[in-house]
C-alpha cells in the first residue's frame, strides 16, 4: 500500500542559557519578570527549562525552511532585548565556558521537581542545552521506519553544530562535551531500531506500565517519534550561536527524511547498520566535531568530512530543490571551512591567552563572543 507523502512540516525548539553581562557568569536566579515579559510577548513560544538560568523557545509550525528562520530570528531577538532590560544576555551554546553546576538550581514545577528527584545527581548537572528539529511525518509506520533509517546521519549533523568544549572552566578535549553530560541520563543515544509502529507502543507502555516513566517524553534519545505531535523529533545536535549555522543543518536533516521517504516509495532502503557502528561516528563527532573524519562503513575506513558532506550533498540535492532550500544546505559547507562554534569558542581562548591574558579573561572573551553571535542576524535571507 503506498504511503502519501508526508507534509514535511518544520519546527525548530532552541534551548538558551542566560548569562550576566558584567560577570559573564550564569545567573542562579533570573528575575519571574523576565519569563513573564517574554511569555507575554511571545505567547506560546517561550517557557522556562529544568534549569532556571535556562529558556526555551520554539517556532510555530512551519511550511519551509524559510519561515522556521524568519521565527528564531525573532525569538532570539525578542528574548534578547528583554533579558538586556535586566542586565543579562542568552547564549545559544550547548554549556557555558565556565559556569559550575553546584551553584544552578532547577526549576519549581512539578515535571521538574519529579525529574530532579528520580535523576538525583545527575540531574543537577544539567546546565546543557540542544536544539530539537520536528519534521512533520504523519503516518505512523512511515515515522518508526525513517528513525532506524535515519540514525544514521545523526553523527554528521552533531559534528556540524559542535559547540560545548568546555566545562567549569576546563578544555575538554571534545567539541561537544554537553553529551557526555546528557548521556548519564537513562534511555539517551542512538535509538533503538523497531520494527514496526505496534513494537515502539508496546515497549513504551511497557515501561509506563512497569512506572519507570510517565510517557514517552522520556525517552531522551537523538531521534524520537515525538509523544505530542506527529513528527520525527531530532534531538542529537548542540545548538549554534549563529542562526545561519543551526538552520543549515535542520534544513540538511529536513532533506535527509524525505531522501529516505524518497528510497522507501520507490521500495529501496538505507542500508542498516548495528548501532554500536553508528555509536562509533556518533563518538567522533563529539569529540572531533569535523576535523578528523567518520568511518564509511561500506568501505571500512575513516574517510574525511568534507567527503561526506559533498556525498551528502549529492544525496539530498533532488531533495534541497524540492523545498527550495539549496542556499542553506549549502551553508554547511560555510561550516566546513570556518569551522564550528566549538572550533571559534577554542580559537578565541587560545588568541587571548596568547596576547598574556588570564584564564578568566580567556574565558570571558569566549562567552562575549557567544553573545556577539547568538545576536548576529542572519545572512542569509
């Protein structure tokens, strides 16, 4: 029976962590007023997160790629001048250069106040943020097939947007470093691979039934079928200071769902591949971010990433000129060439402390520079 092409709708959710501006640290305690100011002027789209230094913001359901921009540039801008009225910024960037955990505190609601006591620990780390793509797939085993199909890819795109390699004050070593915070909590990662709609159903009601989680909200992987709308949610990449960046790669994710609808309706299929292989790139990624390359698994070799980015390209080309987004798929080889925010975050640190600058300063001319971007217009339009 065929499967009517999806709408393939968009929508984009940023998570923001908000910083004082004279300090540059994270704020413990941002005034109610903040939220309220926001919430009354972007109505529907902003809420508070786990954490109370943090805010979130989604954009409406979106008909192109186009639209979906045009909506984060004005959320952005919005909770950007209101936080400014109180002396604070938002920075779109997966962990602060050297905020502490210890002194974050979580959100007084009751999802939160559930979460914080059945993590623990863990939880109070959580000073990570992420940007979530939904793409609209309303038939429910065409959903369950496109996420084992397109698991695959979650690695590229996570490389794309690296932008956490720091952590209390420390290089890391990753250039995204918000996963190996994420992933301590319980059902993260690659998601598992169904067989059918029936099969996901019956696992989660497993475990709601068994009272290790409310719903599906809780499964935290990279790919999800979202338990609120009918769409593919792709939760695995850091979130870009510069609109550009992060569009970019939900516009290359957005392609990558309707190449492989494109393979299932003409009774083709990405090859599968065990998910320990794809933890391999999904490693990579985090700790690489695009400089050291990915294995291709059809040719057993790492290969480097600007090959897999032309490859992919190719891949999605029919499907960029479908939704009319050639531009910004094309950005991501703007990525390739300047680098990532993790890459700029490290590139600035070190020319400051070339120039004999403390640490402190280093690392508050980083966070200055994430402010500076997270408030860039776009240049693309």
């Amino acid at each position: 029976m065929a499967i009517k092409e999806p709408s393939f709708s968009i929508g984009i959710e940023e998570e923001y962590l908000l910083v004082d501006r004279t300090t540059r640290d994270l704020t413990e305690e941002p005034p109610p007023a903040l939220l309220a100011k926001c919430e009354e002027a972007l109505r529907g789209q902003v809420s508070p997160e786990f954490l109370r230094s943090q805010i979130e913001v989604g954009t409406r359901v979106c008909k192109s790629v186009q639209e979906a921009r045009s909506e984060l540039v004005q959320l952005r801008s919005t909770v950007g001048r209101i936080a400014d009225e109180f002396g604070l910024a938002p920075i779109a960037s997966s962990t602060h250069p050297f905020a502490h955990w210890k002194s974050q505190h979580h959100t007084d609601k009751e999802r939160y106040n559930i979460l914080a006591k059945d993590l623990q620990h863990v939880a109070r780390r959580l000073i990570i943020c992420g940007m979530h793509v939904h793409v609209g797939i309303e038939d429910d085993e065409l959903r369950i097939d496109l996420l084992g199909q397109a698991s695959y890819f979650l690695p590229h795109l996570l490389a794309l947007s690296t932008s956490s390699p720091f952590w209390q004050g420390a290089q890391t070593g990753l250039k995204s470093y918000r996963l190996s915070v994420f992933d301590e909590l319980p059902r993260t990662g690659i998601p598992h691979q169904f067989s059918s709609w029936s099969e996901y159903t019956r696992t989660v009601e497993l475990l709601v039934h068994a009272g290790l989680i409310e719903d599906a909200t809780k499964l935290w992987w990279d790919l999800r079928p979202s338990a609120r709308f009918p769409t593919l949610e792709m939760r695995a990449t850091d979130i870009c200071p510069l609109i550009d960046d992060g569009v970019a790669i939900a516009a290359l994710y957005l392609c990558i769902l309707r190449m492989l609808y494109r393979l299932r309706r003409d009774n083709q299929r990405w090859r599968h591949y065990p998910p320990f292989l794809l933890r391999e790139n999904r490693w990579r990624a985090q700790r690489y971010g695009i400089e050291q390359g990915m294995v291709d698994f059809g040719k057993g070799e790492v290969v480097p990433f600007a090959e897999l980015l032309e490859e992919l390209f190719g891949l999605v080309a029919d499907d960029a000129a479908y939704f009319g987004c050639a531009a910004e798929v094309a950005h991501a080889r703007t990525i390739l060439e300047r680098g990532t925010s993790a890459d700029r975050q490290l590139a600035r640190y070190e020319e400051v402390k070339a120039l004999g600058g403390s640490e402190e300063a280093a690392l508050m001319a980083v966070v200055d520079q994430i402010i500076e971007e997270t408030m860039k217009p776009p240049t693309l339009t």
